[in-house]
C-alpha cells in the first residue's frame, strides 16, 4: 500500500519532449503508439465494450478523457506486465457500471460501502463479506477459543476466488505450534509460506517485528535441530509464550498496515507479513475464519466508506475549479486507490484550497484504476461528478499498470492543459538563457514527517486535515505526531 497509490502518491509532472511528438491531439489515436514495430504481438480481443464506452456510453465523459488514448495501450498483449487482465477485467465491471449510473426510478434503493460489517456463521465456518474492500487501517477483529488448528483467510474476487492472506494457526501439544501465512491464486497456486518463529528475527514491516514470539532458553539448540517441512526448516521447540492456547478464549485484530498485513493478540503485536504483488487489501471481498474453534464474534471496522454529500456542507468549496483557456500552471496528478475516499477527502479539504488551485492556475485530478467491485465503482463514479477532480483509468488497478498512470498525465497535460509537461517547460527555460540546477532539498521528506517540511509523506486523512489546520493557524510546518 505504501508503494500507491491508496495509499497516495503526489506526482508533478515529468515529461519528455518526445511524447508531445509522439501523439497527436487532432486524432482519436496517439501517432506512433499503435504502429510501432517493437510490438511483436496480436492485438488483446474483448476490449470493444471499454473502447464504446470511452466514445459514447456514458451520460458525463469526462472522467473517461485519456482512454481513447490509453486503450491504444492496452490493447497490445505485450504492453505492461498484468496490462491485459487488468483490461479483461475492466471491461466486465466497466460495463456493470454503465449500467448502473444510467437514469433510475425515484424508489430505487441505494446502498452505500459501509463502514463496519458483521460476520455470519454456519456450518461450513464463519464468514464475513467486504463489500468495498480494506484500506489502511481497516480491521478484522476475531474472539473465538480454539480446540485445535484453524485459519483465517482474507479472500477476493474470481472462481475459485484468490486468497489474498491465509493466516494458518498450528497448535499441537509438544510445544511445536507456529503460524504460518501464504497467498493463493489459480495461476501460482500458494505462493511463498512464510512461518514464525523464524530464524532471521530482524525483519520488519510497517517498522513493526514480522514475528514477535518470545522463545525458551533452549530454542536455538533446537532450531539447529529442527524438522524439515514441505522444504522449509522448523523449530522442534515453540514459544513458551505462543499467542493460541487450546481451550483458552483470544481476541484478534488482522489490520491493513501501509505494507502488510499485521495481527494483534490479547492487545500484543504478534505477526507482521508483506503485501503480495496484485495481491493488495482493496482486492479483499471476504473473510472465512475455519478450523477447530469456537467463534464468538467477528466483524469488521475501518472499512473505506464515501463521505455522504449531504453532509459534507459546501460541497463548492470542493469542487474543482473550472480550467480557464488560458495556460495553466502546473497539474498535479494524485495516484490514488479507488476505496480510498476518505483520503482524497482529506486533501481537497486541506492542501487544495490552496489559492492556485482554487483559482485554476494549478490543476489537480486524481487518476484512479476501476475496482472489482460494483459498489466501489458506483461510489467512485458518484465522487467523480460531485467533485469533478477524478480522471478513471480502463483498467483495473494493478501497482504493475502504475505507468500508464504517468502517461495519463501526460496525455491529459498536453491536450486537455496544453503545455503544462514539466519536461518541456524546463526545455523553454533553457532555450530563453536560464540555468537548471539540481538541488537537494532534505525537507522534501518521503518517508513520513519532520519539522520544517516542504514535503510530509504517507500522511493518512487525520493527519493531514492537522496538519492543514496547523499551517494556517500558526503558518508554520509543524507535523502531526
């Protein structure tokens, strides 16, 4: 998540004079991508309902700007990596949505991505449905008394649907219980067991221990002595402090981090695991908790929820600004993952109420990928014609398809904002007698927030209304610790 976008990465443009050659904005196509001899495979088929939908499907095209220019793209097999499933699984869900924001009857219901959920239990386990996926900090929260091994599973959309997190509970009665995480998908099948106790016991996400299990006096002897197992070595001796007790009643809490999933138990961090490539907490659908145990309860909270626009107030003070004819400025584009409401909320509540942005000199839209689930898409197509900041990317969001993102921003600085490409304004400078100097600037800070920032990274929507706020009461750059 850390490395989004939903999670949010702020980019300025960086464009090479090339691309203003490279395409054209007097046609549908961008010249000289579609026809380049490097390409050595067929066109992908099936793109047609995305390539309609970017012409005419939609009652309001303007958060579909770049696709005919992007779907030149990806309609090469052999574009980006996870280009031509991202496209296939668009065009499902994009025309889900085509459908849902046409005109509907003034007694039709409407849902909305809610921000807690129940679990339901049966006879085949407990489980319990995500409707608009995780975000950071959303939270399974488990209490349950095992009687023996059980699991937990984090899973997402497709039949069979992935998993996109088993965490796996062994208890035993010699003292050799462990936990064990893995991800699977039909193509790679369980993808890279990762255990604890581990050997290496520095390893860290989120800043936080990836195993925190405290060992007895002898488990080094023993770990040099221990089992191997489908490969992996194993401890023969276990934690004199292992989270699980059989018979004993836990309380869990499964968390979304910045870069991994982590578990807190009995009010202790326990275990900390890497998010997997495709593999991100907006893809969770579901939770099954199964096994030798008794649920208690089970639910979730945290959960990514729109902010409902009869409250929001002046929703004006929010909407962009219209772009004059004149040249803009600048034009920031915000990578941002499609549940992550509550964070593009937060800057245009904070930073882009800035005077540059509001009066149009410097544009900033959000480039966002679809999502797999209905709901999300619908509340992100709300958002787009609220707001009017929103550019929708055709495809599904994938970390692999972050450069068609940038390209995006190049297409829509050069032919919706005109010359705004950062690489070409430099080349103007230049060419009129200026110096370019490279310097480094160390309050361009990209891992958090120190004082005297130009720059705070990573800051989530609390944090960022706060330091809005400190900056225009005390016009100082102060962080929010």
């Amino acid at each position: 998540m850390k490395r989004w976008s939903g999670g949010i990465l702020i980019l300025s443009l960086a464009v090479f004079l090339l691309l203003r050659y490279s395409f054209s904005p007097n046609s549908a196509t961008p010249r000289g991508i579609s026809t380049r001899k490097r390409y050595s495979s067929p066109p992908l088929s099936g793109l047609t309902p995305l390539i309609s939908s970017a012409e005419d499907t939609v009652p309001n095209p303007t958060p579909t700007l770049a696709w005919p220019y992007l779907l030149s793209l990806l309609s090469r097999a052999d574009s980006l990596p996870t280009a031509a499933a991202a496209a296939h699984e668009a065009t499902a869900v994009w025309s889900n949505l085509a459908a849902d924001i046409q005109p509907k009857p003034a007694n039709a219901s409407v849902t909305s991505c809610p921000f807690s959920a129940i679990a339901v239990s049966g006879s085949n386990g407990t489980f319990l449905t995500i409707p608009c996926g995780l975000t950071e900090n959303s939270a399974i929260n488990v209490v349950a008394i095992p009687s023996g091994p059980f699991y937990i599973d984090l899973v997402g959309s497709g039949a069979p649907p992935h998993v996109v997190l088993r965490y796996n509970v062994s208890l035993a009665d010699d003292d050799s219980s462990t936990i064990a995480e893995s991800s699977w998908t039909p193509e790679l099948g369980w993808i890279d067991w990762q255990w604890c106790p581990e050997l290496d016991g520095n390893l860290k996400v989120d800043e936080l221990v990836r195993c925190n299990v405290h060992s007895g006096e002898s488990v080094l002897e023993d770990r040099l002595n221990g089992s191997v197992v489908d490969g992996k070595k194993r401890s023969s001796h276990m934690s004199i402090n292992f989270p699980f007790t059989e018979g004993h009643a836990f309380t869990s809490t499964l968390w979304a981090g910045l870069d991994g999933f982590h578990m807190t138990v009995n009010g202790r961090h326990e275990t900390s695991f890497m998010y997997k490539e495709n593999l991100d907490p907006w893809s969770v659908s579901g939770v099954k908790v199964e096994g030798a145990l008794e649920v208690l309860s089970c639910f979730a909270n945290g959960l990514p929820f729109s902010e409902d626009l009869a409250l929001v107030g002046d929703v004006e003070k929010l909407k962009a600004p219209k772009i004059a004819k004149r040249r803009a400025f600048m034009l920031v584009g915000v990578f941002s993952s499609s549940n992550n409401f509550a964070r593009r909320q937060a800057i245009r509540k904070s930073w882009m109420q800035y005077e540059a942005v509001r009066s149009g000199d410097v544009a900033v839209r959000f480039l966002i990928g679809l999502h797999k689930s209905k709901q999300v898409n619908l509340e992100l197509w709300k958002e787009s014609q609220a707001y009017g900041d929103i550019q929708l990317m055709p495809f599904v969001d994938y970390y692999g398809l972050i450069t068609l993102k940038t390209v995006a921003i190049c297409v829509l600085g050069l032919f919706k904002l005109e010359d705004v490409a950062m690489g070409i304004w430099i080349q103007e400078f230049k060419e009129n007698g200026g110096t370019v100097n490279y310097v480094n600037d160390e309050r361009f800070y990209n891992a958090g927030c120190e004082s005297d920032y130009v720059l705070a990274h990573y800051q989530g929507p609390r944090k960022l209304l706060c330091l809005w706020d400190k900056l225009q009461r005390e016009h100082e750059a102060i962080c929010c610790e």
